[in-house]
C-alpha cells in the first residue's frame, strides 16, 4: 500500500500522541502495588492479559487476573467482593463502551481498551486507539493497546510485541498504521519473523484442510473430498516441511476455491504474511490464536495465559483442548449452515446451546453469504447471546454493527457493542425475534436499503 506523505504525518502523529497516552497510563500503573486485571476470555484479550501481567511482574508489582467472557454486572460484583482496598482494577479489552458499569466499580480503575468509546469514562485513566484517530476494529487490537502501554512500563517489554501481533491476528486486523509501528519493531528487534504461504497453523495438510475453520473451503469437514483435492495436486504431508513448489501449487488452489463465493478480504486472510512468534512457545501464530480462542471459550482462560505467559507445562493439555474444539466448531459451522435465514438486509442464526457461534458469524460472512452483514443468536441458559459479523466493504457502505446491536439490545432490555466490523449482545429470552427485526431494520437504514 502506498501512503501519501500527508498520510504518514498523520499516522505518525497520531501514534505519538498514543505512545504520549500510553505513558500516562504506565504512570498510574506504577502507583500502584497490587493491579487487578480483567480481561476478555477471546485471543485479544488474553494476550493483552498476558502481555500486561508480564509487564508488572517484571515490574514486581503482584497481579491478580481474570478472564470473563463480558463485562456486566456480575463482573462488577465479582471485583467489588474480591479486590484489595488500594488495589488498582485494570480492564483489557473491554470497558470504554460501559461507562455505567465502570462507575459502579469501587477501586481506581485504568482502561486499555479498542473498542469505540461511548460516553464519558470514570475511568483513572484510559487508552483507546480511536482516541487519537486510530480505528480500533482494524489497525489497532487491545493487545497492541496494551503493549504500548507496557513498552513504557520498560524497554524491555518490546520482546510481548509477538503477543501483541497474535492478539491483532485474533481480532482479524491489518497491519497497517499502528499494528505496522508494532509489527516494524517487532522485526526489528528480532521478536517475531515473517515466511510466506497458507496462513493457517502446523500439521498435516489434510487434518488441517478438515478441521480448519480459517480458511473454510467446500471441501472443509470432508475428509474424502479432502484427500481427492490433495491426491489431483500430488500434495500430502506435514505443511511445515513442504516444498516451495508444492506451497505454492496449494496456495493457488486454495486461492481458486475462495475466489468463488468467499468475500475478497477472506483472500487476502487466508494466503500471505505468516507471522512466526520467536520468543514465545508456541511460534506459529495461527495456532497460538486457535489455542486461545479455545480454551477461553472453554473457561479455561487461566490455563492459555499460563502459557502465554510462557508456562511450558501447559502446552500438551492445551493443545488436546485446542483439537477437540476444532473439531466441534466445524460441526457447529456444518449444522448451522442448514439452519440459516434471510432477513431483508442481513442473514441470521437463531440457535440454542450452539458453541462458536462468533465463530460460525465470522465463516459466514467471509466465506459463505459476504454480500450482506450476519447476526447469530444463541439462546443459553437463562440469556441469549448474539455475536454479529461484517466486512470492510460493508464498512465502507456505512455499516456499523457496535451501534445496530448496542441500540437493538437496548430496546429489548439488554446490552450491546463493539466494533462497528463486528460486535456482540446479550438479551432477555423471548426478545429474539423482535430484536432480529429492530437490527434488520437499523442495518437497512445504514446501508441504504429496504
């Protein structure tokens, strides 16, 4: 991509004005003795846990952390009952949308958070990438939020930036203006490397193609119609240890099927950079990312941050986890795919104790319905939660799911937001229907249709 010179002043001051943030938010941390951290339970933010309990640990202030998969007020009365009395309570990767909740909390609260902010915050202190021009759904993650953070914790801290970049593979992200800040120091001081190919995690080729949700083919969950496609390309074996040649012949096979249905950002997901995290155990980025999101959709956040934070007895336990899941959320993707529904202006699951189904609203709309944003609802227990996914060039066209769920959910009498690419809910039972219809309507209007 090239950026004219007015574009890189821009981008340039706007990432010292984040650095300028970012220090005064590592100032109020140091105040402190006792942090207690909360974090998202997806590989964003447990990688920005990561990276921030590190920084304090190095830093000798002890740490209590915590994954949620929300925050709400459970959360809140979670804190509030089992923070210290001079604690400091630092949220990652939440709390710049939840200026209400955050008020209810009774300690000094920091925000690191990428998520558009709404309202004014209570907040000690807070560092959002959107603050100072910077969209946080797409060139900067809460982990790379939090590594700026943690950079001025220290100089040291600069070999977490391979976290950071995992946590902005997570979320799906480019690497351009502040995630390219961080990708450039990472290079530069040797904490990450960059090969080419199929960006998709290690192992063999076909286990990978059938139990892989990221890039999802026709062929994926289909083990014979799999080893056809690799028995006509004369391809087999270990993807690490794979000719030049025969990386390339598959990559353009790969190409060729997604060119067919799936949207053109799914392309560029699927094949190019691949970002190998030299300082961390598990090196391969993309099955950093799936072991994350895994075990954090597990409740066994703690477990992957243990390894995160460089815990090496963890990694058999985590990787087995790590597999199973994987093979549930193809299944899940393959049974949805009979369940879904046209709306006027979006395409939508209603479900019912159906896991990944962020997951299963991402594959979607990348590979399967990309002409129009995707909303899936799963009713759970006592709650019904709602993960909603677009692309950029639904963006462009004026979409912004942070605003549709935040005011559908409210009108139901629950809550909502996120990214204006992709954002989540939760709301009462029952509401289902006349939430779908409330969004259906507010993305009509968005994007300029009826």
């Amino acid at each position: 991509m090239v950026m004219c010179l007015s574009e890189k002043t821009k981008n340039t001051d706007a990432i010292q004005k984040l650095t300028e943030l970012a220090k005064q938010v590592a100032d109020v941390i140091s105040g402190y003795s006792h942090v207690r951290v909360i974090s998202h339970n997806d590989a964003d933010g447990i990688t920005s846990a990561a990276i921030i309990c590190q920084a304090l640990h190095r830093n000798n202030t002890q740490f209590h952390a915590t994954i949620v998969s929300r925050l709400d007020e459970s959360v809140v009365d979670m804190v509030n009952s089992t923070a210290s009395e001079d604690d400091l309570v630092l949220f990652c990767d939440m709390g710049c949308g939840q200026s209400d909740l955050i008020e209810k909390v009774s300690f000094d609260v920091v925000i690191i958070d990428h998520h558009q902010p709404v309202g004014e915050s209570p907040a000690k202190a807070a560092i959002n990438p959107h603050l100072v021009g910077i969209d946080g759904a797409i060139h900067l993650s809460a982990s790379g939020t939090t590594y700026m953070v943690a950079r001025q914790m220290d100089k040291g801290n600069i070999d977490l930036a391979g976290l950071a970049i995992a946590g902005a593979v997570g979320d799906k992200q480019l690497f351009e203006s502040a995630n390219r800040f961080i990708l450039d120091e990472a290079l530069e001081n040797k904490v990450i490397s960059i090969k080419k190919g199929l960006k998709v995690g290690s192992g063999d080729i076909a286990d990978i193609l059938e139990y892989t949700s990221e890039p999802y083919l026709d062929i994926t969950g289909d083990r014979k119609k799999i080893d056809e496609f690799l028995d006509i390309l004369n391809i087999h074996g270990e993807i690490s240890t794979m000719s030049a040649d025969d990386l390339k012949k598959l990559t353009s096979a790969v190409a060729l099927k997604l060119t067919k249905n799936a949207s053109p950002e799914a392309v560029d997901a699927a094949i190019g950079d691949i970002y190998v995290l030299d300082r961390e155990i598990v090196q391969n980025s993309y099955d950093l990312v799936e072991m994350i999101n895994a075990c954090g959709k597990l409740d066994k956040g703690g477990l992957v941050l243990s390894l995160c934070m460089k815990d090496a007895s963890v990694i058999d336990e985590v990787r087995t986890l790590s597999g199973d899941y994987r093979r549930s959320t193809v299944a899940d993707i393959k049974k949805a795919e009979g369940m879904l529904q046209k709306g006027n202006n979006m395409w939508y699951l209603n479900a019912k104790n159906m896991e990944s189904t962020g997951i299963i609203a991402s594959t979607v709309v990348r590979y399967i319905h990309p002409g129009q944003p995707f909303v899936a609802i799963n009713e759970v227990e006592d709650i019904v939660k709602v993960s909603a996914r677009g692309t950029r060039a639904l963006i462009a066209d004026g979409l912004d799911l942070s605003y549709a769920l935040r005011e559908g959910a409210k009108a139901v009498g629950g809550s909502g937001g996120g990214h204006n690419i992709a954002s989540g809910a939760a709301i009462p039972k029952g509401k289902s229907e006349e939430f779908i219809s409330i969004v259906d309507n507010i993305i009509g209007e968005q994007l300029g249709t009826k």
